[in-house]
C-alpha cells in the first residue's frame, strides 16, 4: 500500500483554484502536489508555482498532442493523480491510458449542461447566462476521451439571480471552486488509496 500520493495539476492560464489546491495540500502528509504543467507559456499560474516554490513546466500543444514526452515526465516524477483546474486542451489517449480513473477535471457548470468542446470560462458562464438559468455551479469529474464527459464525482450549485452579470456569475462558480475542489480531490484520493 502507498504511504502517500502524487499530483501534477495541468493549468492553462491564471491558475487561481492550482494556487488554492497547492496551500490545500501543503500541511498534508500522504497528499502531495508535485509539480505544475502548463501549455500556455505566458500563463500566470507559472508565476504562482514561482511563488509557491513548485516546479513547473510548459509544453506546447504539438508535445503535448503526440509523443510520450510528457508522460515520460510524469513518470518520472512519480506522479499518480492528473488535476486538470482551468486546462483548457483535451486530454489525448496516451495520458488516459496511463492514468485510468486518475485524472480529475473541474467544470464551472452543473454538467451534462453547459460542456463541450469550446465551453470553458466565461463562454460557460455566457452560455448559462442567456439561458437565463436560475441556478449554476460546479462540476468535479474524472476525465475521459471526450470532454466534460466522464464520471461526476461532486457537484455544488449556487443560485443565480435575473441581473447577474457575467463575472458575478463566474465570481459565485468561483467561490464554490476554491471551498469544494480541494475537498472533492482528498475524498476521491482517500478513498482509492486510504480507506
Ligand atoms: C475555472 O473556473 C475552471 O472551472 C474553468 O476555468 C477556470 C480557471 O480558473 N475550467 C474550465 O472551464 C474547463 N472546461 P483559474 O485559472 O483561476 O483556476
């Protein structure tokens, strides 16, 4: 049995909930955030794993797409669990294979509405808006070969109200992100490896 465990988190751009899952885990003895990834060279969340005292690497989309370069990285960190917090590329087969059941996507939405290709951020956000849904949230799920598609393994809504606008509807999903999706990876985590 594993005495502890290891995550990569993949983030694609400002990397707000990566920040708040590497403090999440940083007192915690058999959870550990190893590394950051990032396909976005510019992407803030380099600037917070820089802060956060986390290595990170970058890759672009062609590495990332075809070969086993990053597997191989992977690998060689010992890394067990894949977070996906606001990456944005599809997952291709290669890292599916390696890690079944071991990669973890959050969707700022109530799936099965509001996913898909295309639907990340604010077109999410925008999309839920112009429906005029009273209600959003988020969804916590492992990932498979189609996006926004595999299991559910938490949900939490907030509700919405007429005026919201785009960003106070993002502001709401976000709050939920920061107070559930660390939670949501230790229970999955524990539950698999602890209990
Ligand atoms: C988060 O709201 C996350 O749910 C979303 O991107 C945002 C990233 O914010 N992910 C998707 O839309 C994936 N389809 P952050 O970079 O500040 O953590």
């Amino acid at each position: 049995m594993k005495t502890s465990v290891n995550l990569a988190i993949f983030a694609s751009g400002n990397g707000s909930n990566a920040e708040n899952i590497v403090k999440y885990f940083t007192p915690y003895n058999t959870i550990r955030v190893d590394s950051i990834f990032t396909n976005k060279v510019d992407a803030y969340v380099l600037e917070r794993a820089n802060r956060l005292d986390i290595p990170s690497f970058y890759f672009n989309n062609t590495d990332f797409r075809t070969g086993d370069s990053i597997l191989e990285i992977l690998h060689a960190r010992h890394i067990d669990y894949i977070i996906l917090a606001g990456f944005l590329l599809k997952i291709p087969s290669n890292l599916i294979m390696a890690y079944p059941q071991k990669i973890i996507n959050i969707h700022p939405a109530l799936l099965p509405k509001y996913g898909g290709k295309g639907m990340y951020g604010d077109n999410v956000h925008r999309a839920v808006k112009e429906a005029g849904d009273s209600k959003s949230g988020i969804s916590i799920h492992l990932v498979n070969e189609h996006y926004d598609d595999g299991a559910i393994i938490f949900q939490a809504q907030c509700k919405l109200e007429p005026s919201d606008t785009i960003s106070q509807i993002a502001a709401k999903v976000h709050k939920l992100e920061y107070q559930y999706f660390p939670i949501a990876i230790e229970d999955y985590i524990n539950k698999q490896n602890f209990s």
